[in-house]
C-alpha cells in the first residue's frame, strides 16, 4: 500500500525548475532515500509533499490527503525534521521537546524521545550549548512527537560525526521496524545504501532512476571497479580502450574504471603505464557504489 | 490553548534568560530617568519652603509661629494668602498655613477655629513629608498652650500647582520613548525566528499564527506594563514626580500604554518583513525610533519645535503616545486632545497590523 504518492509533480522559481516533472511512490513501512547533490530538488519536493510549499502542477497523496488542500490534517500525522533549523537557543533541551509536543495536543514525552535518541543526559542543557550533531538528534526528536506513522528526514545526518551518524542510522531502522514509514534525502552514498529500502536519484530536479541500491548497481554495473591514481598522462578514452573496460571517470588524479575481466583489464593497464612511463599507484579494486552510479547517470559526483 | 500557554512560556524564558533583552526593556529605560532626575530634580534641597499668613496678633498665634520656625525643615516665608497660594501654585511652596484672625480669641472661648493647611496633593512628599512635619508641630503647641486638649485643628485644603518640574514632564516622556522601543524592537522576535527557520518548523506543525503571534503579544504587552510601572513608581519613589493617582488615571494610562505598544509592535513587525536578518532588522528599526525620540515631544515640549515641523510631528505615532501618557500622568493642557492621540494610535494599529499580515512570510 503506497502511502506517498506523486505524479508529475512541478515546482518552478522565476526561470529555475526546481522540480521538473517527478513521480514516485512509498509504500508502507518502506525507508525511501532521495539521492542527489544539492539543488537537485529534493528538499523542494519534501517541502512540498509536508504541506509547507505551494505545487505548481501535478498530483500528490500523502495517507491520502493533498497536502495542498488538506495540510491542517496532514500536519497532525506526519513528523518533520527540517534542515538549517536553529531552535530556541535559550530553552533547554526537554523543554523544547515539551513545546513542540504542545502544538498536537500532548504532554510528557520528552523522556522517552530523549533515549530514544541518545539525549539523556542533555536534557538540562540550552540548546545553544549542544554539539552540531546533538542539535541534529533533537530535531528529529521533535519529529517524533506526535509518533507519526510517516517521518520526513532532510539530511539529517548532515553535520554529525560518523559515530553520532551510525547511532541516527539504528534510530531510523528501529523507526521502520517499529512500522513507521520513513523519506529521507541525503548525499551520502553510504547512508542510502545501508538504510533505504528504495532510491530514487536526482538530478536537475528530476528523477533519473528508482530502484533498491543493490539493484540500481547491478543494472549499471556488471562489472566490478578499478581505481588508481595517476600523474596525468592516459586520457579517459585511452583507458576506456583498454580490453575489457566498459566505463571509465577521472576525478583530479583519481581514476575509475569498470571492468567485466579484472586480470585482463589490470595486466592491460599496467603495461600501458609501464610503456608511458606513468606510475600506476594506489591500485585498489572495489564493488560498484551507488557513488559510482551517480557519477555514470550525471556525469557528477554527489558532493559536487 | 496548551499550544498558546507553552509558546508563552517559551517566549518569556528566552526573554528571561536573554541578559541583554533584560537590560535594554528594564535597565536602560531606568538609566534614562535616574540621569535626567538627578540633572533636572529640584527637590534636592533638605528645607521645604512653607508660607505662613498669620492674620492673628494674639499670643497663642504667636507661639504657632515661634514652633513652625524653629522647625529646621521648614524655610518660613510670610506674606498675604492670595499671594502665597500663587506662590504654592507655581510650586514655590510646599504648603501654605493660614492663621485666620481671631483664632486666640477662638482658643479662649473654648471652641478653636480651623487653621488652614493648604498642599499640592500631586506632590507625594507634600502628603508623606511636609504635613505630618506640620501636624508634629500643632502637637507642640497643644502642649505648650493647654497640656489637655487639642487648640490646633488642621483643615486640609489641596490644590494642584500647575507648574511642573522638568523631572514630571520628562518623565512621562520616557515611559512613552520605552513603550515605542519595546514596541519595535519586540518585533525582533519573529524576525530572528524567522532567520533561524523556526518559523518554517512551526509551520511544519498544526499550531496556527494566530497562536504564534498571540504568544508574542502576551509577553510583549506584560514587558511594556510591568517597564513602565517600574519607571513610573521609581520616579515617584527618588524624584518624587507628579502623578494623577487615582484609579481612573492610572486604568488609563496602562489602557495607553498597551495600545501604544500594540501599535509600536505592529509598526515593528511591518518593518521585520522587510529584513531578512536579526542584524539587518536593528539599523531599520534605529532609523525609524531615533528621530522620533527628539521630535515627538518626549523630552522637551512640542512649543519649543519649529513651526515647519509640525505637520510632520503631529502625525507621528510617538508624538500622541507620548501627549496621551503625559495627560494622564499629570494632566494639564496638552496640544493634542486624548481622544485624538487615542484614535491615532488605533488608526496606526489597525493599518500596520493589515500590512504586516498581508508581507507575513514564513521563510
């Protein structure tokens, strides 16, 4: 059962297509990732689909209410973690949780928000003396105060230190085991392919492609990747004509190339840079990446 | 009603434990008073000037005299009643005692005529001070005259001095100049919210504007009563300046000083939709309080601004603000009516609070 639905949904600014023609749909107790670098529309359309921006065109269900006519409803139903949010400096920590559980009607939630999100012994603390990531928690603890069925999270884990993220990530996967539905953006490769059920890339305020990571790799890459580093001297069309390769990117000094015969394409490549007398370093072989799929469906990389 | 109660109280904590806000909405405003008090304040001398009419040769008269004079509080001055009460109006005298003629006579046949105590009721010293001081000296001169009965009956006579200290004009003024501030700069609020995109999370859930703005108004509106009522009693308490205090007076003026500030936040939160940031807001806000502050009348009479300039004085929100504290704070002829300056504010109310919904934005 979707309970997100969007068909052709257009949002313009002056001569910017923010959201140009996006369709998708989340299914219930489904994590689902938006992919994409910034600007690529994915916060507009979040916006849009909280009730929070006006659509220009297209059709939207969110638990079958329009958020454009019915945001009120919607509202009471759906938690919200905003970006770029800088609460209440002064108000300390359950106190913030206590005046945004107000606004649905409810009162005396914050412990169990405050372990669940690992703020407990912050609960004293003014806002404006919790770490970056602490503030990040917190405000997804405010999305949890009405214990919405659907949560919308954007970049939540933007800022954090890769331990306070992998603590957020066990935080979102209880969410989904708990039955809640959960839309995520993010530009971290690793964090879709380890919580998103299902991805859907974008770019330029479309989406170019919707599948689970695994097989959204898959269908692009039969192959496994090479990387290396080089001073400068083969050109990506010369190491796409080595045999084997199907696909090759440079980025500075760093080169990826796909290979469906590793031994082949590797032996090939080493002679190559033996003959050019370029120092062929750092060789690693690794699995395709969602990464890796941005780069060949964008010609970018997602940080860019 | 939860959801109002909580963003009340959310505001007032981060009011409360902002201590900048705290010393610009209490502390500065009373900085202003102390200053100009301590500059202007006529009080300062330890004597009260009393005018004594004695119109009685008698020898019990002659004892009243002798005992108001070796009061050292007390500067004697004589001379005929009429002049003396101008004296008293102008505020050359603290009180006035009138001995009437035949008053020995009036002792020796047992039944004592009245001596009149005349006094400026709107002086709070006059009542706390300078009446009991000449009420303890009667009592001396029971003593002396009869040691049984009370001879000097007071009559109480007051009457209000029409002139005013520069202390009882400025005063008012600042109250009025603190409302306007407290008024504008209260605006910053939403504008902060607004940069720190927590309007946008509030909008994000079901609590209404009408709530957010109504919480922002409830603690406004107890800034600006609780600022001037702490101005206002202070004033009174160490420069003891004028005040219409009966309960109608001081009803209307806290009625004044709301609907000021009402207008003044509505002025605040019109000129907040045009700044993007909290600092960006404070040079706008400067610009339209600082002249306003010289020209409105707050601390020298409209009388002393130039002719050109009126026009432009006399629509200003200040201008009637700062007329309709002064009218009820010590009353006398104003330039601008009460019910004038009172339609003018609710006319600044109404147009700035239409603006200001139709430019409202959430991000």
């Amino acid at each position: 059962m979707s309970v997100i639905e969007v068909q052709d949904l257009r949002k313009t600014y002056g001569d910017v297509k923010a959201v140009d023609g996006v369709s998708f749909a989340v299914e219930v107790a489904e994590v689902f990732g938006m992919l994409g670098p910034n600007g690529a529309g994915k916060t507009t359309t979040v916006e849009i689909l909280e009730g929070l921006r006006p659509r220009d065109s297209g059709a939207v269900g969110v638990l079958g209410m329009d958020p454009g006519r019915d945001a009120g409803n919607l509202k009471r139903k759906i938690g919200v973690q905003l970006q770029q949010v800088s609460l209440y400096p002064r108000l300390r920590v359950a106190e913030v949780i206590e005046l945004f559980a107000s606004f649905y009607g409810r009162a005396g939630v914050a412990d169990h928000l405050l372990s669940l999100l690992g703020l407990e012994e912050r609960r004293r603390a003014f806002v404006k003396d919790l770490s970056g990531g602490q503030q990040q928690r917190l405000s997804v603890a405010l999305a949890m105060v009405n214990d919405p069925p659907i949560i919308f999270l954007d970049e939540p884990t933007t800022g954090m230190d890769p331990q306070a993220r992998r603590s957020l990530w066990e935080t979102i996967e209880q969410f989904k085991a708990e039955g809640r539905t959960v839309l995520l953006t993010t530009h971290y490769m690793e964090e879709a392919e380890r919580l998103c059920d299902r991805v859907a890339v974008m770019d330029h305020g479309r989406i170019i492609a919707t599948d689970s990571p695994e097989d959204l790799v898959r269908t692009h890459f039969a192959e496994d990747a090479i990387e290396f580093s080089q001073r400068n001297g083969l050109a990506e069309a010369e190491i796409e004509s080595l045999p084997a390769v199907v696909n090759a990117s440079i980025q500075g000094d760093r080169v990826s190339m796909f290979s469906d015969d590793v031994p082949a394409s590797m032996a090939a490549l080493l002679q190559l840079g033996q003959e050019r007398g370029e120092p062929i370093q750092n060789l690693r072989l690794r699995r395709a990446t969602l990464e890796d799929v941005f780069l060949k469906l964008t010609g970018r990389t997602l940080r860019d | 009603m939860r959801a109002l109660a909580q963003l009340t109280l959310a505001n007032t904590r981060e009011f409360v434990r902002d201590r900048a806000a705290l010393f610009w909405t209490f502390a500065f405003p009373l900085l202003f008073v102390l200053i100009f008090g301590l500059v202007f304040s006529r009080d300062s001398a330890t004597q009260y000037e009393i005018g004594l009419v004695n119109e009685d040769a008698s020898p019990q008269a002659g004892v009243l005299v002798d005992t108001l004079e070796a009061m050292d509080v007390f500067d004697l001055s004589g001379g005929n009643l009429a002049d003396e009460i101008a004296s008293l109006e102008d505020g050359d005298r603290r009180a006035v005692i009138a001995i009437p003629s035949g008053w020995g006579a009036s002792i020796d046949s047992g039944s004592p005529m009245p001596v009149d105590i005349h006094y400026d009721e709107t002086r709070q010293s006059s009542q706390q001070v300078v009446v009991p001081v000449i009420l303890q000296a009667f009592e001396v001169v029971d003593r002396t005259l009869t040691r049984s009965q009370p001879v000097v009956r007071p009559a109480f006579q007051t009457l209000r001095s029409e002139r005013l200290s520069t202390i009882d004009f400025i005063v008012p003024g600042i109250v009025a100049f603190s409302v306007m501030n407290a008024g504008v700069f209260g605006a910053v609020n939403i504008v902060s919210l607004r940069e720190r995109r927590v309007l946008r999370r509030l909008q994000a859930t079901p609590v209404s504007r009408l709530t957010l703005v109504s919480a922002d108004l409830i603690l406004r509106m107890v800034l600006v009563l609780a600022q001037s009522a702490i101005l206002i009693v202070v004033a009174r308490l160490v420069f003891d300046i004028r005040l219409n205090s009966d309960a109608g007076s001081l009803a209307g003026l806290a009625g004044v000083v709301v609907l000021g500030g009402l207008a003044f936040l509505a002025i605040g939160f019109f000129l907040g939709s045009f700044t993007k940031t909290e600092q960006g807001f404070f040079p706008v806000a400067q610009v339209v309080t600082f002249p306003m502050m010289f020209i409105s009348g707050v601390f020298f009479p409209l009388e002393f601004m130039p002719d050109w300039l009126r026009p432009v004085i006399n629509v200003l929100p200040l201008t009637h603000l700062a007329e309709a504290t002064r009218q009820l704070m010590i009353g006398g002829a104003t330039t601008i009516p009460m019910g004038v300056a009172v339609a003018a504010m609710a006319a600044y109310l109404v147009v700035f609070v239409a603006l200001a919904v139709r430019l409202f934005r959430w991000e």
